[in-house]
C-alpha cells in the first residue's frame, strides 16, 4: 500500500525517518539490504516534494469494522509526526 506523507510550507516531508512510520501497525517494507521503500516525489501538485512509502497490506493490523488508519512517525531531528485518513476494509 502507498502511503504519502505531504510537505506543506512549513513542514518539509523529506525531515521524516521513513524506518519510523507505522500506519496501522504496519512498518515500512524494506528491500534488499534494509533499505526502506520509500522516496520523494510531488503528489498533490503543490510545487512540493512528498514522501511516498510502502507498508504490506498483510501487515497492516486493521480490522473489517475499522474506518481510520493511524500514522506515527518522527523526523530525523526526532520530531514525532502523526496523521489519520479513513479506509474502507473489503473482506
């Protein structure tokens, strides 16, 4: 699942330690020698660079009744982030 983390004027996506990010339960998934999945691209289109990662769907601990998803990160200066959106589990 690709997961985006938006910069905005005053927060720069780029700071955030991808090894970090959880989103419901669910770590970042890694590829050959740890490395994160994870890079800068612009998805809004705001002029700004965003952090893409991806986390396995199988890790994902969220249940059939579940309509949010919670991700919690920190910055590489250890700055804790976290955001929300709604999901819809289809069994």
């Amino acid at each position: 699942v690709p997961v985006a983390i938006f910069s905005s004027p005053t927060f720069d996506a780029g700071t955030v330690d991808p090894l970090s990010i959880t989103l419901g339960g669910a770590q970042v998934k890694l590829k050959g020698k740890g490395t994160p999945m994870a890079s800068l691209q612009h998805v809004n289109n705001d002029g700004l660079a965003d952090l893409v990662v991806h986390v396995s769907t199988e890790a994902l601990q969220l249940n059939d009744g579940d309509t949010q998803a919670i991700l919690t990160g920190q910055t590489f200066g250890g700055q804790q982030i976290q955001g929300s959106d709604t999901v819809r589990i289809v069994p």
